[in-house]
C-alpha cells in the first residue's frame, strides 16, 4: 500500500510539472497593453501632426501650441491636436525628444482631418520623399481636409505629393533653389515667412512657424482670437507687419 501511495505521488508530481511547462509564461514584454486614444470633441476642428523620426521639435510645437490654446477661448470652433505616424513606437525628434504617436496612419481607423500640419523632418529632402506610404496618406488626407499647412521643408513633401501644383508656395529661407530646382515647374517664393494659396498655407518655418499658425487662427476667428492667443505666448502679432503671401 505504501508503496502505491509513493507511486501515486511520484505520477502526480511528474503530471503537475507537465502541465506547468506546457502553459506559456506571461512576461511583461509580451503583456497586451491597450491603446489610449485622444478624447476628440465632435465640435471642433480636426488638426494632425505628421511626425517622423527627425522631426525638428520647433516646427511641430509652435503650431502644436496655438492650435492647443484654442480650446480655452469661448464661442469659437476650437482644435482638436493630436499626432500621426506610420508607427505605433515612440518617434525621436532631430533633437532627441521621443513622441508616442496619437495614431497610426497606417493601422489605425483615423478621425476625419479637417487640418493637417506637416512639420519639417531631417530627410524631407531625400528618403522622406521615397516613402510611398507616407505620400499616399498625405494625398488621401487633402481630398477631405480643409487646410494642410507645412513649415520649412515639409512643403517638399506636399510638392512630392502634388498639392502644390498650380499653387504659390515657399519653404526654408535656404532651400528655396533646391525646391526650385527639383520641382522647375512651381511658383515657390522667397523673402516672405508664408504663402497662402487655396488650402494650403505654407510656411519658412523655424521660430516663425508661430506666425502661420496665428495666421490661420485670424483667418478662422479674427483678429481678436489671434492677438489673444499670441498674448498667451507672449508673441508680438500684427498681421501688417509680417511679410506674407495670400492669394487665398
């Protein structure tokens, strides 16, 4: 009897530890975490941020923050910010700040756009421009949005894409002959920090990013909202003062 008592035990302990290594071990790295989604308020305007890696930080957060503040100024139809990328890991800025994208342009079900924000990346001016995926999204989102701006030399990405055909544009003060010389069949202008034809708004960029972006802020609110909102950030705007193209 004992001996089968022994037996037994022996057969249960060796069945137990089967089972154990047979169930798979759950670790943390391979734990499903759900996404967070922005809260998006059906009354407000829909602005995304193309970002890449090599984004420069400048030409996305000056716009970021004007289009932000909007949400605390009444009676107008504010912006809802958020981010998109063709990932859903972390992006890491040309000057190091890695951003979690909002959204995936390329898994992800998206909002409509009503405004889309291309800021400058680090090869806009080359492997950028070979990214079919990213191209093709920038195409698809202009059919429906109702402005697609960009700073510095995301505007060559709109030209690779071909929104700015038949449209004035510029870009970085420096890069103007290298858009002039890729794209000869262009209208692309010097000496001014922005250009405003049809939907598109296209800016210098750098510092002055902020002035394309309080532009379309009095072009959708007036005057007003856009002196409020430079206030708020302690910028000095006045229209008249700020040398510009608007064909509109």
């Amino acid at each position: 009897m004992r001996k089968i008592l022994i037996l037994l035990a022996i057969f249960v302990g060796f069945s137990c530890t089967n089972r154990v290594r047979k169930t798979p071990i759950k670790s943390e790295e391979n734990s499903f975490v759900k996404k967070q989604l922005p809260r998006l308020e059906s009354n407000r305007y829909n602005v995304a941020f193309l970002i890449m890696n090599g984004t420069y930080n400048t030409e996305l957060t000056a716009p970021y923050d004007i289009f932000q503040h909007t949400i605390f100024r009444e009676n107008i139809k504010a912006m809802n910010v958020f981010t998109v990328a063709n990932t859903d890991n972390p992006i890491t800025t040309f000057e190091g700040m890695r951003i979690l994208p909002d959204f995936n342009y390329v898994n992800d079900s998206l909002p409509k756009i009503d405004i889309l924000v291309v800021p400058s990346a680090e090869h806009h001016l080359d492997t950028d421009l070979e990214d079919e995926v990213m191209l093709n999204f920038v195409k698809k989102v202009n059919k429906d949005a109702e402005f697609i701006t960009s700073h510095c030399d995301g505007a060559f990405v709109l030209a690779e894409a071909g929104l700015l055909k038949n449209k004035v544009s510029t870009t970085f003060p420096t890069d103007i002959e290298k858009m002039r010389k890729r794209y000869p069949n262009l209208d692309i202008r010097e000496d001014v920090l922005f250009v405003h034809d049809g939907k598109y708004i296209t800016s210098a960029g750098g510092a002055k990013s902020f002035e394309a972006a309080l532009y379309l802020c009095e072009y959708l609110y007036g005057k007003n909202i856009a002196e409020s909102l430079s206030a708020g950030l302690v910028i000095d705007w006045d229209l008249a003062n700020v040398a510009h193209v608007a064909i509109k």
